[in-house]
C-alpha cells in the first residue's frame, strides 16, 4: 500500500511541475505582447511557446501507458528542446540589439543543422544513436531512457549556444546601471535545471528526463509578470552608445548607460538610481525647460556641447517614464557661435560705417549746396553724384550685413500683400506689377519686402520703362517667383549675378541681387534663375514652410 501511495505521489508531483511548466510558458507568451520591442517579443514568445510544448511532451510521456507512444512523445519533446536554442539565441540577440539574428547566413546554417539533428533523432528507432528505452516500475512504471554519445554531443553543443546567449544578456547588464540582480537571477535560473538532470542522470532520486523547461518556465513569469518594466528599462538604457538617462513620471532616475556615466560624473558619486533628476544632474533639468536644450560640458579640458532630447518611455500605452538622450552637436554648435561672433563683428562695422562714413558725407553734400547757391560749375554737379552715389554704396553694405543674419522673428506672411506692399516703396516708373496668385508661408516680412523691392528695382533698372512683372506661387514646388519681360540674362552670367559687385547697369552698385542671395539663404530657401514665358527673367524661389 505505501509503495503504491509513494509511486502515485511521485507520478501527482512529476505531472504537477511539467504542467504547471507548461501552463507557466503559455500564459507568460500572452504577456509577451506588451514587451515593445517587435523582435525581443518575437524571439521570446517563441521560446515560450517551445518550452511550454516541450513541457506537454513530458506530461504526454508520463501519462501514456503505451512504450510506443511514449517513444514517440519522448522523441517529440527532444526535438522542441533542440529546436528551443534557436527561439533563445534569438531572443538574446534582440534584446542586447545585436543584428545576429538578422544574418541570413547564420539563420541558414543553424535552420540545416537543425533540421540534420531532427533526421537523426526520428530515425532514432533504426539505429539508436541518440537514446534506447525499457521499461521500469520505480519510482513509477515508466519508459527509462539511456542516452547514447550522440545525444551527449547534441547537449554539448545546445549548451555552449546557450550560454554564448547568457552571455549576451550579462554584458548588456552591465552596460547599465539599474539593479540588475532580479534579472540575473531569472537567467542563472535558466540554467539551474542543468543540475536536475544531472540527479536524474547519476542517482535514483530523480527520474532521467530533461528538466531544462523549468528554468525557462521560472524566467518567463519572472519576465512577464513581475520585473517587465525593468526588462525593459535595462534593454533601452543599454542600446544606445549615446549617452543615455531613463527616468520616471515623476523625474527620478531610473536607469543610465556607461556613455551617460562618462558624461555625468557625478551619476556615479551619488548613487542616482532613485533620486531626482534636478537634484543630480540640474544642468539637464534646466536644460529641459529652455529652447534649444543644450547642455556645455568640459572632458579631459575640451568644452563640449550636447542636445537634450526626450521622448515618452512606454508599455503598450501605459507611460513607464521619459528617455533623455544626449546628441553631441560640438562641431555644430562651435560654428554657429562663431557665426554670431562673426555677425556681431559685421554689424558693429555696419555701424561705423554708417555712423563714421555718413557724417563726414552729410558735412561734404552740405558744403556742395552752400558752394552750387554762390556759383555754378560742372565739377559740382560731378562732385554731388559721386556722393550720391556713396550714400547709396553705404546703404546697401548696411543692407547686405544686416538681411544675411540669421531668421528670428519669423511668422506667416502673404506674398500678395507683401508684394504689393514693395512695389508701391519703388519707383516703378510706368512699369506694371501682375499678381498671379497668392501663397500663403513662413518669413521674416520686413527681409521678405526688402528682398522683393531689390528684385522690382532690379526688374525696373535693366528693362524697359513700360516693364511688366508677374509674382505668384510655383505649380510645382513650394515656392514662388517673380518674372519680367525685359532683356533676360545670357545662361553663362546666371550664376555670376548674385555675386556682391556684379551689375551690368550703369550706375548700378552690384548689391541689389546679392542682398536678395543672403536674404534666401538667412531663410533657409533656395533661388535659381530661369527664362520667363515673355523673354525677360524669371527668379525662383523654393524651400518655403507653410504655416
């Protein structure tokens, strides 16, 4: 009676674990669908989803009282362990974001090996390379299994491809900082079955059957239901070689890579897991609330310079905190503080030369009025169009530094209005301005005006007096132009007109065109030149925002 009572608990208690196990694996593999990354989630469910059929196989085996059909369940169960290390490696090369898993080579040599192995296991019954069987009683009757070499040399090689994927997973731990122990545990545990097999293997106590679905078992609920959210974390904070901080909703740090730690120092002396992030690192804090978010850090005596970024850290819609990232813009950033530099320098010259230069100017245009009212020469005259032609030279350099600045005052314009606007500051003579339609775009409205006068004055000066020219927006482009139909320009002179210096006009000065080049590109905007429809030029102007 109580070697009955005995056998039937061992049988309760064997049926009990695998199925648990298997329940475990299945409902684990549920859960996998709020992991968010597709490929981490695919190689994990996967295995899931193995080990759990591997562990139906054992409940199959010691239920089924037929030999034959035991063979056939033990047979089925070998071959979804062996097929569990592909799903595994997968995984792990997934979630440290190696690409492994990717290569079409490796995938073709590990799908041929498998499926070499799977040959030799099903045609086991023929040669018995890989394991025989008889029947037993204790501690129940079963099906005892002998495993041959070949079996041995098939576990060797599962193993090693399962640690190189533990592997993997350590040396991603420890490219962060969060508590990882919870998650080197469940992977440790992975392996623990190993041992059971071995009892199993060399004592009585344990019946020889592989109990490696276990450990998957244990690491899947670990993963699934109680440490998902650092699973994550850890897998995020260490794919990334910028620098990077994870923190939560309510600002704590909850994770940090090793490019965030030799950027910020001071994360290791604090121990920051857990504390405020204004309290640890305040420079990002405040780096945050401004526009642009830039941070200025000093390694190894260098002044370096980062962009803040942050972006939502979630779980299939539940907010789990934000990623900052670090971006190191040091090239960017240096030029374009030296391009304020040098645009302070061109206006602080733009101002002496309007402040210098126009007073001795105004005393000489003064002293020539007082000398034409005593007497009248030729040489004053001469005298007074070399001054006025100064005073225009002087007004377009102030122009020419000033419109190639920078945009910071930029706000939705109409350029029916803006042109019309242009047209009446300028002496079109009895030329005729054609609006064409309207477009509706992003700008600086006072450049935009000065920009579409040069082009009107330019239009007037080197076309005939009656010049007619048509603004509108571009059919194919975001963009518009202004065309004439004057002279046109040779092909070979386009790319010279917007040079400072070049005119072709008498009395021109050669700024006009150049202002409208630096105007475009404080935009951002592109221009080019064309043949209008009538003969004359066509200015095309592309790149424009919407508003």
């Amino acid at each position: 009676m109580g070697q009955v009572t005995y056998s039937t608990l061992a049988m309760v208690g064997y049926l009990a674990v695998f199925g648990a196990t298997a329940v475990a694996c299945f409902a684990s593999a549920i859960r996998m669908s709020q992991i968010n990354d597709r490929e981490t989630r695919d190689g994990l469910t996967a295995l899931l989803l193995t080990s759990g059929g591997w562990a139906v196989t054992h409940v199959a085996f010691l239920l089924t009282a037929s030999p034959p059909l035991q063979r056939l369940f033990y047979l089925v169960g070998l071959i979804l362990g062996l097929a569990s290390v592909g799903p595994w490696l997968y995984f792990c090369s997934a979630y440290t974001n190696r690409s492994l898993h990717r290569n079409t080579t490796y995938r073709r040599i590990a799908v041929g090996v498998f499926l070499a192995l799977v040959a030799v296991k099903a045609t086991n019954p023929f040669h018995h390379l890989y394991f025989t069987a008889e029947l037993v009683s204790t501690p129940f009757t079963h099906l005892a299994v002998t495993h041959q070499p070949f079996h041995w040399l098939v576990m060797g090689l599962s193993y090693a491809l399962a640690l190189i994927g533990a592997f993997m997973l350590f040396e991603h731990f420890t490219q962060v900082n969060y508590d990882t122990k919870p998650l080197l545990g469940l992977v440790g545990i992975t392996g623990l079955p190993v041992g059971l097999d071995i009892v199993g293997l060399t004592t009585p106590y344990l019946i020889d059957i592989t109990y490696e679905p276990i450990g998957v078992a244990v690491f899947a609920v670990g993963v699934g239901f109680v440490y998902r959210d650092q699973f994550q974390t850890i897998q995020v904070a260490g794919s990334h070689d910028v620098p990077i901080i994870v923190v939560s909703n309510s600002d704590r740090i909850r994770d940090y890579n090793q490019p965030a730690r030799e950027l910020f120092p001071e994360l290791e002396d604090t121990g920051a897991i857990g504390e405020p992030l204004w309290a640890t690192v305040p420079e990002v804090a405040d780096a945050l609330e401004r526009e642009p978010s830039i941070i200025e850090r000093t390694q190894q005596g260098e002044t370096r310079y980062y962009r803040v970024s942050e972006s939502p850290f979630s779980a299939r819609g539940a907010s789990l905190g934000r990623l900052l990232s670090f971006a190191d813009i040091t090239d960017r950033e240096r030029y374009r503080r030296e391009l304020e530099r040098q645009n302070e320098r061109l206006e602080e010259f733009a101002s002496m030369v309007s402040h210098d230069l126009r007073n001795p100017l105004n005393v000489a245009m003064v002293r020539i009025q007082l000398a034409r009212d005593e007497f009248d020469s030729e040489h004053l005259e001469t005298a007074e169009n070399a001054l006025d032609r100064m005073e225009t030279l002087i007004a377009d350099v102030l122009a020419l530094a000033r419109h190639g600045q920078p945009i910071d005052d930029a706000k939705a314009v109409s350029l029916s209005a803006v042109a019309s606007q242009s047209w009446e500051m300028i002496d079109g003579a009895d030329g005729e301005l054609v609006i064409e339609g309207d477009l509706q775009f992003v700008a600086d409205r006072t450049r935009l005006q000065q920009l579409l006068e040069n082009l009107f004055r330019n239009a007037v000066e080197h076309g005939s007096a009656d010049v007619t020219i048509r603004v509108g927006p571009l059919s194919d482009r975001e963009g518009f132009y202004v065309a004439d139909d004057g002279e046109g320009i040779p092909p070979d002179q386009r790319d010279d007109v917007f040079e400072t210096g070049y005119s072709t006009a008498e009395n021109g000065t050669g700024f006009g065109l150049a202002i409208v080049a630096e105007i475009v590109d404080a935009h951002g905007w592109s221009i080019a030149i064309t043949e209008s429809e009538r003969g004359g030029v066509s200015i095309e102007i592309t790149g424009v925002q919407q508003p």
